[in-house]
C-alpha cells in the first residue's frame, strides 16, 4: 500500500491540504492525579484543543529492576519511580479518555508497553502515538501497527536507517502513518533542533505526513516546522509554568499556546500560491505600476526618444513600463502635453 499525502484520525484528516494538527501533550504533567489531569485538559480546551495526548505508562511491564538505576539528566529521581509515580490505574486513564472525548477532543496516548497497548485497544483509542523510544523497538512497533490504528511515531535519537526499519513494520500492516522529528532534550536548546530534518523525511519518505514533536520552551521552531511543510506540531503542554514536575521545563502554558494555535493556523494559511500577480493585487496594481508618458509637450510629428517620454505611475495608461523601448523611434500624429500619458490613439 502506498502512503497518501493525507492520515485520518476518526474525522479529521491531517496532511499538507489541511490545517496543522496541534497536539497538546499532557503527557505526565499531571504527576498522577486524575484531578490535575482534567483541569490542565480543561485549560488546553481553552486554548483551542482538538486533541490531547496522554501517556500510558504501567511501569512493571515497561521496565525492568535495571531502570531504577537510571536517573534522567533533567530529574533527581530514577525513571522506575518518575514513571511509576506518574502514572494513572487503568480506571483513571479510562474517565480521563472518557473526560476529553466529552468535551469534543481527541484522546490519544503513547503506549510503553504491551500492557498499555492492550489497555488502549480496550479503550477503542482512534489512533496511536509511538514515542522516540519506542522508534527502534522493533517488537512493539510490530505488536501495535498489528491493529492496524493510524500511527503517529516520533524519531529522536534515531537515525534513517533505524526509522526505515519501524516504517516498513507498519507498511507490512497496511497502516497508515506520520513521522515526526524529535530532539529528546528537555527543554531542547534550539541549536539541537535541526529543522532540516524535516527535508530529510520528505526526501526519504515522500508522500508522508510528516511533522515535529517540539520539545523547546517556545513556538519559534514550531511555527518555522509548519513554513517547512509540517503538519502535525506536538508540545508539552501546562496550565501554569509554576507547577512543579519532570516534563514543566519542557512545556508551554496557555498564553503560549493560545500564540502557538494562532501562528500555525496563520503560517499554514500563508504557504499556498506561485509568484504571480493574484486578484486581488489589481487595485495596487494600478496606482503601483508606472506607465509611458511624456517629458515635455511633444508637437504632433515629433519622434519619441528617451528625452521627450519616460515612465511614471500610475500603470493605467495604454503602454506600460514593458512597452517603453517599443515606442523609441515612433512618429506621433497629435500633439501631447507634458508628464501625460502616451495613448494609441497619438499614433
């Protein structure tokens, strides 16, 4: 199956064609409680939320007794008890999803493990997001595009050929999908961003949506993605800066993010089109453009040269600019009064 220039995640289609897909990212902010989680859902509606975007996380399964040695360079603690401690029960997770579908959102979530993936097929999700450590997970990749959901994966710290490898697991499903370039540093400093990237993906995988998981603390590469041709713009999102938590440096807040749904949505309006007057030009077109007109009265019988006419606005005349050599050399049959413009009916 070839991939179309287009993906669709229960009504709304995402690609080139269509506006940006924002995802809001609330990821883990919530630090385990299902009452944090909705009012920070409950902001991102505000801000103009179409679809929020969870981590599923069930820590045993995820993890082994190794990873309690592993302490992220941006936390204190090891990354068991972060996520184990960040994580909602099955029951919480279901209202959350339950929570945001009500409001008119789409949920999605990024599953770590089989378990969560089992969890989230229970949960009728619409689609899948793969997050950037799970792009060379090769047995995962397999076991979710198995049910063949729309795919959204991320692709930090992987390279092309680790990436082809996950793409042709989910094309052997027949599932449909959409790369987004990653830089997993939180917050990213934006020398680490590397928007090229995205010419990269196309280049490699064209036809493919494609799209950048922002992990800066700004919009700036953000709305520099979508002039890049992305379609798909994730962030880290909270409802206050002050709030305390592993992934807070890495997010923006409601202003931002009301900036971000703005500047997208005006960016992505403003790609379209050729160099070439359009319509609505006409008007400044006139009073812009310049016209052949004379110098100094010129008496019937004369011949025009570069002294007796030049150009001048505005472009309404019957010769313009283009036409200003043509007429060297010609007779006129009238006279002309001066810094007036050549007509035909002179000839």
């Amino acid at each position: 199956m070839s991939q179309t220039e287009y993906i669709q995640i229960g009504k709304r289609k995402i690609g080139p064609n269509y506006k940006p897909f924002v995802i809001f990212e609330l990821g883990i902010n919530h630090n385990g409680s299902l009452k944090l989680a909705k009012k920070i859902v409950d902001e991102a509606i505000k801000c103009g939320a179409e679809v929020i975007k969870h981590q599923t996380h069930i820590a045993e399964d995820e993890m082994s007794e190794e990873a309690k040695k592993i302490i992220p360079v941006h936390t204190k603690k090891n990354i068991f008890d972060i996520i184990n401690n960040c994580a909602l029960n099955e029951k919480d997770e279901l209202e959350l999803k339950n929570y945001i579908e009500k409001k008119k959102c789409i949920f999605l979530s990024t599953p770590f493990s089989r378990e969560a993936v089992k969890r989230l097929v229970k949960f009728k999700v619409k689609a899948f997001k793969i997050g950037s450590g799970e792009c060379n997970n090769y047995p995962l990749i397999d076991y979710i595009a198995s049910f063949k959901k729309p795919i959204i994966i991320s692709t930090g710290m992987n390279d092309i050929k680790s990436i082809k490898k996950s793409i042709k697991i989910i094309k052997k499903y027949k599932t449909k999908y959409a790369i987004l370039h990653t830089t997993n540093l939180y917050p990213t400093p934006h020398r680490l961003v590397r928007l090229n990237a995205l010419k990269q993906i196309k280049k490699f995988f064209p036809k493919t949506v494609y799209g950048l998981s922002d992990h800066t603390g700004d919009n700036y590469t953000s709305f520099a993605a979508v002039s890049l041709g992305a379609s798909i713009i994730e962030k880290h999102f909270i409802d206050k800066s002050t709030r305390s938590g592993p992934d807070i440096t890495a997010s923006v807040n409601s202003l931002q993010m009301r900036d971000l749904m703005k500047g997208v949505n005006l960016i992505h309006q403003a790609i379209p089109g050729e160099i070439k007057p359009v319509h609505e030009e006409k008007k400044t077109a006139e009073f812009a453009f310049a016209s052949v007109v004379s110098n100094n009265n010129i008496k019937a019988g004369e011949i025009l040269t570069k002294k007796n006419i030049w150009v001048r606005r505005p472009g309404t005349g019957d010769f313009s600019a283009e036409k200003f050599q043509s007429l060297i050399g010609k007779r006129i049959k009238k006279d002309i009064k001066k810094n007036t413009q050549i007509k035909k009916t002179h000839f």
